[in-house]
C-alpha cells in the first residue's frame, strides 16, 4: 500500500510532500498526526490556480505546476496545528484508494 510520484509519496506510516519549501525541500507528516483528508473538486476556491505557497494563511499548497489540471485536490487537516496542507497527486483515483483504506478520508 506505497504510492510515489514526482508530488508526493505515501506509506503506511507517512506523507511525504515533495517541493513543499520554496525554492526545494520536502515535507513529512506522519499518519498519526492526521485528522482527515477531505478531497475537493478543482475550483478557484479550493485552490486549482495555487501553484504553490497559500491564499488564505490557514492551507498551505507545495509547489505543484499542473494544478489547474489536476482532477482533485486533497485538504488534510492535522491533529495539532492550525495549518492544512492542500495537495494534488499525479494519480489521483489510487492516492484516494489509499487513504480510503487507510480510514484517512472524511466526506
């Protein structure tokens, strides 16, 4: 149950955002730390044209190009801490496959 793309990687125990820190640098966030991930359609409101940094000061995008043309966007919410991290994958329906199973996705 692994993913890996060029965005993220995901294990049993971890995320790992790659570009989260400008201009490199990767991020780590253990499961246990997640709330949930809620997963939204690409709107400007969910974040489709943020290519990288935040909008808003409360959800925080790693760099990711191909935003705009990605077909989810993923939002976790950590236990601690008061910023999410919105994210997209490189393949979206087996990310969501993942964190269904993981028991991570809230509706």
């Amino acid at each position: 149950m692994e993913y890996h793309d060029k965005l993220v990687g995901i294990t049993k125990e971890y995320i790992l955002f790659h570009h989260y820190y400008f201009p490199f640098g990767s991020k780590r966030i253990n499961l246990d730390q997640i709330k949930k991930i809620e997963v939204f359609a690409p709107t400007l409101g969910s974040g489709k044209y943020r290519i990288h940094g935040t909008g808003d000061f409360h959800t925080w995008f790693p760099c990711d190009v191909k935003r705009p043309s990605r077909d989810r966007i993923f939002v976790i919410t950590q236990k601690k801490g008061w910023v999410r991290i919105g994210f997209t994958v490189e393949q979206s329906n087996l990310a969501l496959l993942i964190f269904e199973k993981l028991g991570l996705i809230i509706d």
